[in-house]
C-alpha cells in the first residue's frame, strides 16, 4: 500500500493502452474486478500507434492514473492486460495477459504496407520477441481459436485461455432493458437505423460517406430515427471537429454521432436495423438478431472461413442505387444469427466468470466471495 495509501492494496494491474479502441475493450474488463478493495488499476500508453494522439488526455478525463511509460518498474505490477498484441509489450517485465482487440480474432495483421496472411493477435511476429513468447496469457473469444494459434504461433498454444467476449455477455445482458436505452436516445417509437463503421479505406464510411446524408434524407424523421457510430480510430486521425464538419447537414436534420468513447453499446442494443461493413460492431449487431444490411466488407481484411467471413456470405447487402427506405423497411436478422454467434463467441454469457479466474489466477489471489455476471451497458444520451 506503501506510506501514503488508504486502501490497502495487495495487488496493482497495470492497463495497457496504444489506441482509444483499446481502452473502449478494456471498459468490458472493469466490472469483473469491481468492489476488490485488495485491486488497483493505473493505466500506461504504449507509443507506435497512428491514433494515440489524444489518448493520454483521453484517460485524464477519465479520471484514471496514468503512468509514464519510461516510469514503469516491474516492481509495482503484478500483471499487465492489452487489448492487443502489438507495440513494445516485450520491454515490460511484468506478466501480460493479451485479449482480442475487437470481437474475436477475425482479422489479418496489418502492416504500413498492407495486410499480412497472419491473424492479428495470434501471429508469431506479435507474440514472440527474440525467442521469448511475450504474453503470459492468451485471452481467445473462442476455443476454435486455439486452431488458430497453433498454426500462427505454435510454442504459446500453452499460454492460451478461452474467456468468451465480455463484450457481447454485456449487450446480451442489456437487451431487456432495451427500452431504456431508446428513452436515452428519444427514439420514441420511431424506427432507430444505425450506421457503424469500422476505419480504413475499404470501410463504410470510407467508400460511402454520402450513405449517412442519403439515409437522413430519404428517412422522415417523425418516423425515423438516424444515429452514426464511427470507430474510434476515424476521430483519432481526422479530429473530431472535421467529423462534425462533415456531418453538420445530417445532423441539422436529426442525425445522431455516438461519440468514440461512449454510448455505442447502448446504441447499438437500441438499434431497429443496422447498416455496417465488416468491424466488429457488425457481427456483434448480426449475432444478437438485429436487421442487418451490409454496405461494404473489406474482403481483404477479413481471415477465411471465421465468423466474420461468413457474415459476408449470409447477410443482405445494401443497393445504394435502389430504394434505401423500402432496403431498411425489409431488412431481417441474419440467417442463422445464433450460430454465427456460438461459433463467434464461447462460452457465451460466462465472459466475466472465466476473466476473473484468469487474472485472479495471474495475481495470486483468491476470489471474491461474491459471484460476477456479465452487466448491462450504461444508458446513453446525446445530450449528457
């Protein structure tokens, strides 16, 4: 606890963040180490990332200790959790426990000069340095991803833990109270459409941009209600005025923009149809059974035969030369949307269980008496 302290802590974690989206994951971490006075959480940027621009600010008003990376002493941590496999990890000599960076592990490693056939997270030029593997857990969405690994980076298939998606146990949690988060939005009984994309140039608001106008355009808003929820790493290289800038006459007429760092999940369990490409709020959307149309998918990106490949294949696309109204009117969830989900995520509804026994294994500390269920998001509204 040392001499100034309070709380008597026996245990510190440090949380590792390179981008905004990460420290977005690590809020789905947070509830299961809830009420654990013996727990304290300080929070590191891991430099190298294009979109970290504005993080270390970002924790501040968060109100969360930040760490200067140089100030880091393997000493005062017991264990260190990112939400992604890359940046320096190896120069912290702390145990590390490594989680997907968005809704499992779907996508290729990217790389300044395209994407690799790796799978981001579970490749060997990530996990291993100079021969030593870096992570001391694996956190896997899914057991079929041990597969995966075994083929990417055989010699850490021992450091792999299956943990779910804390991410989907919390939508999942949330959908009874669904009519809370359409009271924070003022949807009424309006039919809520809501237009997510992920960033890069083969993404929806990539290649069209003009979507979100036409839809506010075409969708009467005593009957429609429009909201964008853009990824986070779209802000973080092109600001957040321009965002606005480019939305000013679609928001005049009733657009909603979900900031980057709250509300989407609130959102998104509020949503009626959704309109997305191929990030990770797409097959979250499309495994909870909500309408789903695709305006594009980053092909590309995507790693063959996973759940988000195959959501390419079953859902209906968007025709932005045909009738978008009649298009968002007919949209349907996603044939066979309860597989796509139990072969994206397991074990489903048991996430904050299994993370709790991971770190709590990691730190050398029994459990809390108490149980741990996965929580309902918070309410959002664009006016708070």
């Amino acid at each position: 606890m040392g001499r100034w302290g309070t709380v008597p802590v026996a245990a510190r974690i440090l949380a590792v963040v390179r981008t905004p989206t990460a420290l977005d994951r690590l809020h789905d971490v947070f509830p299961a180490l809830a009420d654990d006075v013996r727990l304290e959480i300080r929070f590191a940027v891991a430099k190298g990332s294009e979109f970290a621009a504005d993080l270390t600010e970002l924790l501040h008003r968060q109100h969360m200790r930040v760490v200067k990376w140089s100030k880091i002493r393997a000493a005062d941590f017991d264990l260190a959790i990112s939400p992604s496999s890359n940046g320096a990890l190896h120069k912290l000599r702390i145990p590390i426990m490594t989680m997907p960076h968005g809704a499992g592990h779907h996508k290729k490693r990217a790389t300044g000069e395209g994407f690799t056939d790796e799978i981001s997270g579970l490749s060997r030029t990530q996990l291993v340095h100079k021969n030593r593997i870096v992570p001391k857990i694996i956190g896997l969405s899914h057991h079929n991803q041990i597969d995966a690994l075994r083929a990417g980076c055989p010699e850490a298939v021992d450091r792999a833990r299956v943990i779910g998606d804390p991410c989907f146990d919390r939508l999942r949690a949330s959908i009874p109270m669904r009519d809370h988060y359409r009271s924070g939005l003022r949807s009424g009984d309006r039919k809520l459409v809501v237009i997510c994309s992920t960033w890069g140039d083969r993404s929806a608001y990539g290649r069209q941009a003009e979507l979100v106008t036409r839809l506010v355009e075409v969708l009467p808003p005593d009957h429609y209600q429009v909201a964008l929820v853009l990824h986070p790493n779209i802000p973080a290289q092109h600001s957040r005025f321009m965002v606005d800038l480019w939305t000013r006459h679609a928001r005049s007429r009733g657009l909603v923009v979900v900031p980057p760092d709250r509300g989407w999940r609130a959102v998104l369990v509020a949503a009626d149809v959704v309109v997305s490409d191929h990030g990770s709020l797409a097959l979250y959307a499309a495994a909870l059974g909500i309408p789903f149309l695709l305006a594009e998918f980053g092909t590309d990106e995507i790693v063959p035969g996973t759940p988000a490949a195959r959501l390419a294949d079953r859902a209906a696309w968007l025709d932005p030369t045909a009738d978008l109204r009649a298009q968002v009117d007919a949209a349907r969830p996603v044939a066979g949307h309860e597989e796509l989900a139990s072969d994206a995520f397991s074990p489903i509804g048991r996430s904050a269980e299994r993370l709790r026994e991971a770190i709590y294994d990691a730190i050398g500390l029994p459990l809390p008496g108490w149980p741990v269920r996965a929580e309902p998001v918070e309410v959002f509204s664009p006016d708070a």
